[in-house]
C-alpha cells in the first residue's frame, strides 16, 4: 500500500482560472465511501480546495461551479443556505453551524494549482492525469 505522504500532485488548472469571489474548479474524486468532486476557489488572492460536501446533510454544495455567495465573501451551499468561511471551511451560518467543510492541501506555483491527494480523499480512478 501507498503512503499518503507519497501521493503524487494533481494539476487541478492554471492559476488564472481562479478569481476572487469566482466560479470554482471542480474534480471528481473518491472520499472512500464513494464518488463525489473536489472543489477550489480563490478568496482574499489565495487559493482554497475543499470536498464538494455540506456539512449538514453531505450534498455537493455548488450550482454550476458557483460556490460563493453574490457578495463573493462567503460559501453557500445552494441547497441549504449553510454558508462557510472560504479561508478556514468553517461554518458560520444555516444548519450545520460550526461544522466544517474537508480542506485539501492545495498549493499554487508556477501559474497553477496543484492538490496533494492524503487521506481517503484521492482523485477518481477514471480521471487524466
């Protein structure tokens, strides 16, 4: 078995993609209880990954890639309401207050974003590296 330490870095996109309070890059992933994406926005200059999973019920919080709220400050999960600090996952509003949303370690370098896979959380077997 791999270490998870090991795990090779994914190239999620160009660091371009990502804008302040934008739309979110999403990837499939496996969380070890099944399929279900990744997601990472920018907020504050600063690039953020996370599952793509309310901490409320579990359901994919985004509506087409958008995961902030119109002011661009929070996440909000389109189903719910729940709304979630974009630095830290830290719900601060809506039903699952003080829950937290699964950080990824994500990095950005050489104008891109990569995510190291650790833990369950690894991409979807089926996805180009």
């Amino acid at each position: 078995m791999q270490d998870s330490s090991a795990a090779p870095e994914l190239r999620v996109c160009a660091a371009t993609d990502l804008v302040n309070g934008g739309l979110g890059v999403k990837v499939p992933v496996s969380d070890g209880s099944g399929r279900t994406t990744a997601f990472f926005v920018r907020y504050q200059d600063r690039v953020h990954g996370y599952l793509n999973r309310c901490a409320h019920v579990g359901v994919e919080l985004d509506w087409e890639g958008s995961f902030f709220t119109r002011a661009g400050d929070l996440i909000m999960c389109a189903r719910h309401g729940a709304t979630y600090k974009p630095d830290t996952g830290l719900c601060v509003g809506g039903p699952c207050k003080n829950g937290r949303l699964t950080a990824l370690s994500v990095e950005e370098r050489d104008g891109g974003v990569y995510w190291r896979p650790a833990g369950k959380i690894r991409p979807a077997e089926d996805t180009p590296a």
